[in-house]
C-alpha cells in the first residue's frame, strides 16, 4: 500500500513519437602543418574547435598549410571547423622531411593511448562536442595519406576531397583515380591559383582546400543533396593546368576526367568544380550526393532514437520507436 496522501498527485505520462532533428552537415575536420602557429591556440595532435576560421587565421602563423588553408576556407564560408596541427618532418633532404610528415598526418596511438594525426579526428566529437563530416588534408594529402583519409571518413560517415598527388597529365590521373574505391572520397585535379600574400606573388592554391569551404557552404544554404559541381569558388584567379571544356563539345579533357570519377575545374562565370563522381566502387553511390544523402540519413535515425537505447522493451516503446 502507498502511503497515506491528502492531496492531489501528478502523473507525468512521457510516451509518445520524438522529433527527428537532421544532423549539422556542415563542420569541416582538416591535418595541417604550420610550425610558427601559436601553440596554445594550435597544440599538436590535438583536435582544436573553431568557430571564427577568419580569426583563427591570426595565431595560424605564416608556415605550413594551416594558413593558407583556413584562408581558402574563409573565402568560400564561415563554417564550424576542426583542426589537428601535426609536426612537420625534419630531414636533410625534401623527400626525407615529406616522408616524415605523411607519417605524422596518417597518425597513431601513442604512449598514452592519445590519437594523433588523422585519428585525433576520430575524437574531435569527444574533445569538441562536434563531429566533423567535411574532410580533407590539404596540400599535403599524398596517396598514403588519402588511403588513411578514406578509413577516418567512413569511421566518421564523412565526406573527404584529395587531390591527384604528383600527376601533371590527365594520363597519370586517370591511372591515380585507379587507387580507389570508396564512395566517401572524390579525387580532384588540378589546383586552382590564387595571390599569396606570404610571398606577393601568383601561386599554387589548394582546390581541396576550397572544396571544404564551398561543401560546407553548400550545406549551409542550399542542404546536402547538393554537390560540389557548378558552383562558383571565391579567392581564386587562376587554374594550375591547362583543361579543355565546353559545355555542349563531347570528347573534351573535363569530360575525360569526369567519365574516370576525377572532379575537374572549369572557368565559365568565375572558376568552378566540374564533376560530381565519387570514387566509389558500387554504382549505387556513384554520385557524391548519394553518399552524403546515405550518410546523413543514417546519422539522423541513429540520433534520433539514442534516447530509446536500453529503455525496457515494451509494446509502447515499440511504438514510439516505429
């Protein structure tokens, strides 16, 4: 027996349907290099949240691909960003010091059961509270470090943009395009240009780091069914190799690149991304679109029932889970 009340008791009934809340699409997760940023602002392997990528720019020192990174992503938006800075290689000769920089950027477990490199952003949700879904490795994203890209992406269930490391001919990239086959990557060729403010001169500027910029700013206004392709990138002035396209001519280098699953770049009303391939190897997500549409649709159900895990099962809990 329940022990003697005079007086008025409240039940509260609390079944019933949730909201389903789509996920926030547009958070960029990038590694890069920058051996002056400030290291409070930037500590190594450490994932680092960003809100203001602009002003973030200002303890990004001036070496390194953070900088410059962060600026091609400023230009296009003003998205949620995560950053890991790893060390750069030492060595006596480039390819020593590149070497030794692939393999901080893949990453390990140290000593301390610490992620490093591209596995510290398998912890960013933990240490930032959000989870990167728009990665890249930009200017530095060799074909070791897009084949460690591809496993963080579909660990994640994000999106990741590489480039064609070391090709100069539309020949080497079609055979590049051949390492791959996973649908959460895209492989993009060439680089745009852009002025470098360091140097005061035209120069090289990463696309892909314009890829997660405009990804996210894509997400932001227009949603995540959209793609990369035909929409016009800001701060840039230039294409760093020549590509042949028209809109209506078949047979053209675009459509070469774009029939081999590469992303190319074009320069009608502005500069723009052409292509929308994956490097998929089923057909089914064949487009960059049909693997984010999957992948956000998986992420939102999940979410969306966290609230029903180990609840006891009941006819009523059923219900609202269905």
């Amino acid at each position: 027996m329940s022990d003697y009340h005079h007086g008025v008791q409240v039940l509260e009934i609390n079944d019933g349907t949730r909201v389903i809340s789509t996920v926030s699409t547009a958070i960029v997760g990038m590694v890069c290099t920058a051996s002056d940023a400030d290291a409070e602002t930037f500590p190594l392997n450490k994932p680092v949240l960003i809100t203001n990528v602009q002003s973030a720019i200002a303890k990004a020192g001036k070496k390194g691909t953070l900088a410059a990174s962060l600026q091609a992503i400023a230009d296009q938006s003003k998205p949620v960003t995560v950053v890991v800075r790893v060390e750069d290689g030492t060595g006596e000769d480039e390819e020593t010091k590149l070497a030794q920089t692939v393999s901080n950027i893949i990453g390990t477990t140290d000593e301390n059961g610490q992620y490093t490199g591209l596995k510290a952003l398998l912890a960013a949700e933990s240490v930032t509270g959000v989870k990167p879904r728009i990665l890249g490795v930009p200017g530095l994203d060799t074909k070791e470090v897009a084949v460690a890209l591809a496993s963080v992406c579909q660990k994640l269930r994000a999106f990741g943009y590489i480039s064609a490391w070391g090709c100069k001919t539309i020949s080497e990239v079609k055979a590049y395009r051949q390492n791959f086959s996973q649908r959460e990557l895209m492989v993009i060729w060439p680089d745009f240009l852009a002025w470098d403010t360091v140097t005061s001169t035209t120069a090289t500027a990463y696309a892909t780091a314009r890829a997660l910029g405009l990804r996210a700013k894509i997400d932001q206004e227009q949603g995540w069914h959209k793609t990369l392709s035909n929409v016009g990138v800001n701060g840039v002035t230039g294409i760093s190799a020549s590509v042949f396209w028209d809109l209506q001519e078949s047979g053209t280098d675009a459509d070469l690149l774009n029939e081999s699953g590469v992303t190319t770049l074009i320069r009608r009303d502005g500069f723009r991304f052409w292509g929308n391939r994956t490097c998929s190897d089923d057909p089914l997500f064949l487009f960059e679109n049909y693997t984010r549409t999957a992948q956000v649709l998986a992420d939102t159900m999940a979410e969306a029932h966290m609230w029903a895990v180990d609840k006891p099962i009941t006819a009523t809990l059923i219900r609202d889970i269905v």
